[in-house]
C-alpha cells in the first residue's frame, strides 16, 4: 500500500471529508511519535502497539573477502513492538 492508498483508507476509517484533512491526521500522528521518541520517551497505544528509541550498540567487523575492517557507533534507534490486540488481528486475518 503506498502514501496515497493509506490516506484514503485513513479517510475512510476516521469519517474525514477530504483526503487533505485525513493527511493532516496522519502528518499530525506521524510528527506526535517522531518528536517523543528524540525526546526519548515511548508512547504506548493500548490494543496497537508501542514505539520506543533504544540504542543500538556499535559493531566491528570485517569486509567480506578483504582484509579491511570496520567499526560503527552506538546510536538511537526508532523500535516497535505490536500490542496483543494488533497481533490477533492480523493473525486472523481481519
């Protein structure tokens, strides 16, 4: 499903008139998460799921078929965890 698809099933589901309101709503959800999560909190949505920044250790390794090697930093990572609720939905395929 791409961008334009989602916004007309959000328009659907949540009664919007138009698609550009139904966007704002999405824009609106999407900016909400994005700013707690860089402010490190979580956001827990009952029955959906939760998001939440965790940090991702650094690694070293090396180049396949090389003898160079490599190392990342630690950083922030955006993760999702699916609540109960979402999880028996789309196992019964609903």
């Amino acid at each position: 499903m791409n961008k334009a698809q989602f916004v007309e099933l959000v328009q659907k589901n949540g009664e919007y008139k138009t698609k550009a309101e139904a966007e704002a709503a999405i824009k609106a959800f999407t900016g909400a998460v994005t700013e707690a999560l860089v402010a490190k909190e979580d956001v827990s949505l009952v029955g959906f799921g939760s998001f939440a920044a965790a940090l991702q250790k650094g690694k070293s390794g090396t180049v396949p078929g090389t003898t160079k090697t490599y190392t990342t930093q630690d950083k922030m990572v955006p993760k999702f965890k699916a609540g109960k609720g979402l999880k028996d939905r789309v196992a019964a395929g609903k």
